[in-house]
C-alpha cells in the first residue's frame, strides 16, 4: 500500500478549497478512507493547521474539520521513524 505524508499547507489549501491542491488532496483522502493507501500527518502540521483555521474562522469550526479530516482515514504521527 502505499503512502502518502500530509504537510499543513495542504490541508489548509483543502480547508479553503484552493484549486487544484483542494481536488487533489480530497482524492487522496477519499482513497485513504477507503483503504486504498495511508494518508500521515505530524502532530506539529495538525497544530500549525488548528491554529491556522482557528483563527480565520473560529475554535470550534476548526476542531469540526480537524475530526473531519481525521474520520477520512488520515493518521496523526507525533514523531517519524
């Protein structure tokens, strides 16, 4: 299988619906959901990513997203090997 690591600037272009990134990044997800490959996020790039979208649109709205993004099958690692 396999994988693929998630940087912040990603995710936030996902959060914003920046095209192209946006189409590109929810396919990966989509495809990680349905376990066709793993999707990896560090725990400081989720972080930088909370703390981005909190400020733009609120604490709660980004803690809504963080779940969403975590529910489509990507992995949170706190150190990488």
């Amino acid at each position: 299988m396999r994988n693929v690591v998630f940087d912040a600037w990603c995710i936030v272009a996902l959060l914003k619906m920046e095209a192209p990134a946006y189409h590109h990044i929810r396919t990966l997800l989509y495809s990680a959901y349905e376990r066709q490959l793993n999707c990896f996020m560090s725990l400081i790039n989720l972080g930088e990513v909370f703390y981005s979208a909190g400020r733009a649109r609120g604490r709660e709205w980004a803690t809504e997203k963080m779940l969403e993004v975590r529910a489509l099958g990507s992995k949170v690692q706190d150190e990488y090997r």
